[in-house]
C-alpha cells in the first residue's frame, strides 16, 4: 500500500475516535479543575482545543464561523454559556450556518 493509503485509513482512524477523545480530554480538564492543578488545566486544555479543532476541521467549520456565532450570541444575550431553551440556530442566522 502507498504511504498516502496509509495516511487516509490513519486518518479515517483518528476521526472516528476524535468524539471519545474529545470527552477524554474534556474530562481531564475537569480533573485538574477540581484539584487545582493550574499547569495541569493549562496542558489538558490544549489537548481538549487540538481535539475540538481536529472535528471541526473534519465538519468543514472555521474558526471565524465559531467567532461568529460568539459575537451573534453576546449581541443577543450578553455574555451567555448557551442559547435560552426557546432560541434556535436558524439557517439564516449572522453566522452563516
């Protein structure tokens, strides 16, 4: 098999376990959150961002998308964690979703 076949099933491997491992790393940030191990959070943070950025890629999102939707959100609502419960993403919402 050529090195680019390799490449590709290694890849198709990676994504397929991107979602666990994104909970994994999500959940060591947690850990070192509780023990206050703030070096700890900083390095488990960037395992959960990498992870975050390796799914969006696979979906097509850009960061500026994300941005987007931050700034859309915090024009709306102020600085919230998440939309109220009666408030969807249309498909024409600022973000071009």
């Amino acid at each position: 098999m050529c090195p680019s076949g390799r490449r590709r099933r290694r890849v198709a491997k990676d994504i397929a376990a991107a979602p666990q491992k994104l909970a994994e790393e999500a959940a060591e940030v947690v850990i070192e959150v509780v023990r206050r191990e703030r070096s700890a959070v900083i390095h488990e943070s960037v395992d959960l961002l990498y992870n975050l950025v390796v799914l969006w890629s696979e979906l097509g999102i850009t960061s500026p998308k994300i941005w987007a939707e931050m700034d859309r959100r915090q024009a709306l609502f102020g600085v919230a964690e998440k939309l109220p419960k009666d408030v969807g993403v249309s498909s024409t919402s600022p973000a071009g979703y």
